[in-house]
C-alpha cells in the first residue's frame, strides 16, 4: 500500500512541473481510515478580537474627549492635557497600534459612500463623527491630545521655532491635496494611502518598512523644532476638523477673563495660532476690497476650471496605483512588470483565475472613468482651495484682544498659563 | 454711528455663524445616518480566499507584523496523511527522513508524526512559521491541497486596510465579517471541495 502510493506520487511529481501549481484543491489522496483509532486533530482557528472590545474602544473615546474638553474648557490645566495626551499614546498609540484612528476613519466613509459592496463598521461611523461633533461644540480638543498622533507630536515639541505665517497658509494647502486624494483612492478602492503612509504607526508598532520608518523618524525630529508637522502640514482630518472648529459653539480661550493686551503670551503659542491685536486705522478702505473681491471672484472659478483641466488630464496616471489598472496596462503593452525571463506573478496568477483578458479591461476601464470624473473633482477642488487661501492671504481679519485662531489652535492649553488675568470671583 | 454698524455687522456675524453650525450639525448627522443605514453592527477581518491564493511569498514580507500574521493551516480533514508529503518534502528527494535538508520549511516549522502504517501526520508550528507558502504550494501540486495560507487572527491586527492587499497578485485578501473568519477548504462542514467523498 504505501509503496504503491509513492509510486503514485514519484509518478505525479514526474508528469508535474514544479512551476503548475494546481491551487484548487484535489482529492488525490482518499482520507485514510485509522486502525489505531487514531482521530484526527481539529484544525485550530483563533477568533479575532471580540467586537464588544471595538465599542470599549468608542467609549475610552468619548471619555477621554469629555476629559479633555473638561481639562481645556473649564479646568484651563495644560497639566490635564498633557496626561491625556500621554494615556492617548499608551491606549490609542501602543496598545491599539494606531488602529482604528479618526484620521483612517475618512476612507472607510469615502469607500461606504462610493461603494455599494463595502459594509462599514459602526465602529468606524463613531470614530469618523464623534471628534466631529466635539469639535463643533468645544474647538479641536480632540486633537489637543486625544489624537494618538497630535498627542505624540504635541510632548515632543521641545524647541518650537515659528514659520512665517504666509509659508503657513502655503503649506496648509498640503493637507487639502491629501484629503483629496485620500477620498480619490479609497473611493475607488484603490487603496488607503492615510493608512499606508501614516508616519508614526511604524513607531506604535514597534514595526516598519525601512522607509516608512525613515520617514517617522524624520517628523519626529522635525517635530522637535516645527510643532506637529503632520498636524499642520499633512493631516487630512485636520482639515475636516479646521472647519468645523470655525464655527464652534465654545472655544478655549487665553485669558479667562477680559484681555488686557499685555503682550504676555504673544510667544507662546508653538503652532503660531493667536490672532494678535491690530489697530483700527489699519482697517482697510471699502473701495480697495471691493475691486479685490471682484477680481477674486473672477480669479477663483478659473482656477477651479484650470485644476481640473489639469489634474484629470494626469488621471490615467493617478489610476495606475490601482492593481486592476495595472495589471490590465501590463497585460496590453506587454511589459511583464518589468522582470525579465519569466512571467510576472502578477500575470500568472491572473491566468490563473480563468478570468478573461476582456473582462479585465472592461473592469479596468470602468476604474480609469471614475478617475477621470474623481481627477476633475479633486482638481477643481485643489483649485478652490488656492483661491481661498490667495483670498486668505489677502485679506486683513480685525482684531481687538488676542485670542486663539479657532480654525488652526490645537487646543493644546499652553498659552493660558501665559495670561496674568486672574479669573472673575463669582 | 460708528458702534452702530459695529453691531449690525457682528449679528449678521452672528446669524452666519449660528446658520453654519446648524448646517454642519444636519450635514453630519445625516452623513452619520445614511451610513449607519448600510453599516453592519459587527465588524471586518481580512482573510485570505484559499481558493485564490497562488502562494507568491509576498503575504511574508507586506504584512506590517514581522514575522508575517500570515500562517500556515492545516485542514486535517483534507489530509492523506501521505508518507512523501508534498509539503514536508523538497521534491525530488531520496530518503523519507526528517532531516533538515529534505525539509521543503525554511524554518523546519513542519513536524512530522507516524501515525500507523503508512500514514503520517504533519502539524505546523504557528510560531515558526513565516507564511511564506512554499509547503502549500507543495501540498497543492502534488497532494490534496490541504494546506493553506491564512490570516491568523490572534496575530493580525486587523489593520484598517491590510497592507499586503495591494501587494497580492491574486487579489486573494478580503474583508469578511469576523463573525464568519476562516472560511476555508476543509475547515468547516459547509464548504465543500472538489471530488470529496
Ligand atoms: S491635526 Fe490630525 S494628526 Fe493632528 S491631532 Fe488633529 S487629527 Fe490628529
Ligand atoms: S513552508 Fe512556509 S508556510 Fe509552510 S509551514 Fe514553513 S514557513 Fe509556514
Ligand atoms: S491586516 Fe495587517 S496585520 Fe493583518 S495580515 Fe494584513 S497587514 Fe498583516
Ligand atoms: S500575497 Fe496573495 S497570492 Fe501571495 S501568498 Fe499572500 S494571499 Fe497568497
């Protein structure tokens, strides 16, 4: 029995290349009936995470942003955000590991939105809106330190050194860019780029790629100097949340009373967010911004139409990052992925599934039109958000006291302890 | 006149304002309910489909966890406890023995157990393995295809977008829902595969 059946194997191993590899499963060996009674093991399958830890997740949120809010808002201690910033980095950082994050939580919405197939987890919805909504009623106090990767940034901020405040309203243009594309890619199911290149998860994990983990390392020492980097520069919910913040019920403010314009904590702030002062005569004339609203409003539609022109003209290449594209590009021009003298893997187990190369144009085809009509809207979307901030850098915001600039504070409580008001007694 | 206008303007401030948040508020919430109304209560895992994976040796190097959460599982019901196992065995060898260099494993996470003439048994050591595939491959071209890759959910941290997806040729990683994990060949009574008596 047993030499027959290595002869049946030596035979097979004979007529098979070691490349054709047969994925399906095939009953070529009958299951063996044990006379020994031997019984044979069950295969052992250990269940994922259970999904009640996942809603302890979005309750350890909305605890710690009332906490927070409470620290900031009405305690006015910086000592309360910084220990929340610390247990952020403990609970959502190393011992969630950067995941599930608000941040994230924008491409699984864009992906449920776009997509019919994609059933999002309620757990993901809560993460998305939760800080949301905080942040419409008490200013981004989510991000003063309940972000694990704004709480991680904000401790490291040793020697904060200020940018120029026209650089900052340049490079504020970045994290617009980023949403959009982070929306573009996620609803087409290309990818989640917030994921794939969130710089600090590496070091959540204690595990990266050596170029996400050069990268990490990077902010992290740029963040010793120009206070939270990713925050400023890159973060797409920082974005959402800017907004919002705007039109906050409530916002920290600096002095607890009235401003006595000392001047004290002009310095303070390590992300340059306190409005200062400006005289009334600086006021400008009428007729000076009226002709410059005209021509902002003519400005501002040509380049929506110029940022979409542009950008969808470059949508095969954005289209490329997905697989399908890819593979469908490779297949018709015939390049192999680049390797020379065997097949590609990616073409081998294409052949593999039995679909055919029809069909996978088709679906490709189908992708690259949605980046077309995505690349027209991220484009004009770009475009607005230039012609925004060319308005922003123009025009002149009045201003009597110093107080926190709501859209871009982070909350993060430093610049009270600056303030020489002493609260009213009641 | 002057503080007048002044507060004309800061209550037409005001109503914009008040306008805004109220906009915001109905944006959200209603962005929240439409999404709510397709959500699942539960959640996702990412499993690999068994059916679809060629064993490209890519899920060892893309999973964020090193070594891979990608593992090696064996589905025993499917096994022929064979002597020469296409797994355990680089192909093409001599002696049946379990030496190291006969081993197709590069970290000998294989054990092989004599069961009764002529059957074997094969377990996997999960903390050896590196998922790197080769025995499945084995198993698949020469024997019943009762091995197979997948995601071990006590080690995969259920990334929000697992990042060996892109990466897999075979578009074989999914999210399932993690009531249902493991949907295998062999693993369970409701999946059936090809010429099972
Ligand atoms: S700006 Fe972004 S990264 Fe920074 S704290 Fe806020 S949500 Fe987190
Ligand atoms: S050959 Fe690779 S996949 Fe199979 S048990 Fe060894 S390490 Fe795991
Ligand atoms: S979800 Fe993350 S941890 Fe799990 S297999 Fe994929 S990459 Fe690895
Ligand atoms: S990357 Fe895909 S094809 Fe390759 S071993 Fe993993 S699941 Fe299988």
């Amino acid at each position: 029995m047993r030499k027959v059946k290595n002869i049946a194997i030596i035979f097979l191993l004979a007529i098979m290349a070691w490349q054709t590899t047969d994925v399906a499963a095939i009953n070529r060996f009958p299951k063996p009936e044990f006379e020994s009674g031997h019984t044979q093991p069950a295969t052992v399958t250990p269940a994922p995470r259970a999904v009640f830890m996942e809603y302890l997740d979005v309750a350890v949120l909305i605890a710690a942003l009332s906490l927070i809010t409470w620290f900031i808002l009405k305690k006015r201690s910086r000592k309360g955000v910084f220990w929340m910033s610390v247990f952020a980095i403990l609970y959502f950082g190393f011992y969630r590991e950067g995941c599930i994050c608000s941040i994230g939580a924008i491409q699984n919405v864009a992906l449920a939105l776009f997509n019919e197939g994609y059933y999002i987890p309620v757990t993901a919805i809560l993460f998305f809106v939760i800080p949301i909504l905080y942040t419409l009623f008490f200013g981004r106090t989510f991000c003063a330190g309940v972000c694990p990767l704004g709480a991680l940034q904000d401790i490291i901020a040793f020697k904060p050194m200020p940018v120029k405040a026209w650089l900052e309203k340049v490079l504020g243009i970045i994290p617009y860019i980023y949403l959009g594309l982070a929306v573009l890619y996620a609803a087409t199911g290309t990818d989640f780029i917030i994921c794939r290149y969130d710089p600090f998860v590496g070091f959540y994990r204690l595990d990266a790629s050596f170029f996400m983990f050069v990268i990490g390392a990077l902010f992290l020492l740029i963040g010793v100097f120009i206070a939270r980097p990713y925050c400023r520069f890159l973060c797409p919910y920082g974005v959402i949340l800017g907004l919002v913040s705007r039109f906050s019920f409530k916002h920290m403010t600096i002095t607890p009373a009235e401003c006595i314009n000392c001047k004290l904590c002009e310095k303070s702030c390590p992300y340059g967010a306190i409005n200062m002062p400006v005289p009334e005569k600086e006021k400008e004339k009428t007729e000076v911004l009226v002709k410059r609203y005209i021509l902002l409003g003519i400005l501002v539609p040509v380049l929506v139409f110029a940022g979409g022109l542009l950008l969808s003209s470059f949508h095969e290449n954005l289209a490329m990052v997905n697989s399908k594209v890819k593979l469908a590009s490779e297949i018709l021009n015939n390049t192999n992925y680049g390797v020379v003298g065997r097949e590609a893997i990616e073409i081998t187990a294409f052949k593999s599934t039995g679909q055919s190369v029809e069909e996978l144009y088709s679906e490709a085809a189908n992708i690259v039109d949605q980046f077309y009509m995505g690349s027209w809207f991220l484009g004009g979307f770009i475009g607005l958000v230039f012609g925004l901030t060319l308005i922003g850098l123009t025009v002149f915001k009045f201003h009597t006291d110093y107080s926190p600039n709501k859209a871009t504070c982070h909350s993060c409580a430093r610049c009270m302890g600056y303030c020489p008001v002493k609260p009213e007694k009641k | 006149m002057g503080t007048e206008e002044h507060k004309d303007k800061m209550s037409r401030r005001d109503f914009l304002r008040k306008s805004m948040r109220l906009t915001i508020l109905l944006g959200v919430g209603g962005l929240a309910g439409s999404l709510l109304s397709k959500s699942m209560a539960g959640k996702m895992v990412w499993q690999i489909d068994t059916k679809k994976c060629t064993q490209c040796g890519r899920c060892t190097t893309e999973c964020i966890k090193k070594p891979s959460a990608v593992k090696c599982f064996h589905a025993y019901d499917m096994c022929g406890y064979c002597d020469l196992c296409g797994g355990y065995f680089r192909p093409g060898v001599k002696d049946l023995t379990t030496a190291a260099e006969n081993q197709l494993c590069p970290t000998s996470a294989i054990t092989r157990k004599f069961i009764e003439e002529p059957f074997f048994e094969y377990d996997i050591d999960a903390d050896l393995c590196i998922g790197c595939g080769k025995c499945v491959k084995g198993c698949g071209a020469f024997g019943n295809g009762s091995l197979q890759l997948q995601i071990d959910q006590s080690i995969c941290d259920n990334c929000n977008e697992c990042a060996i997806t892109r990466a897999c040729p075979s578009q074989a990683i999914s999210r399932v829902e993690s009531t249902e994990p493991y949907l295998m060949l062999g693993l369970r009574d409701d999946i059936t595969w090809k010429n099972k008596s």
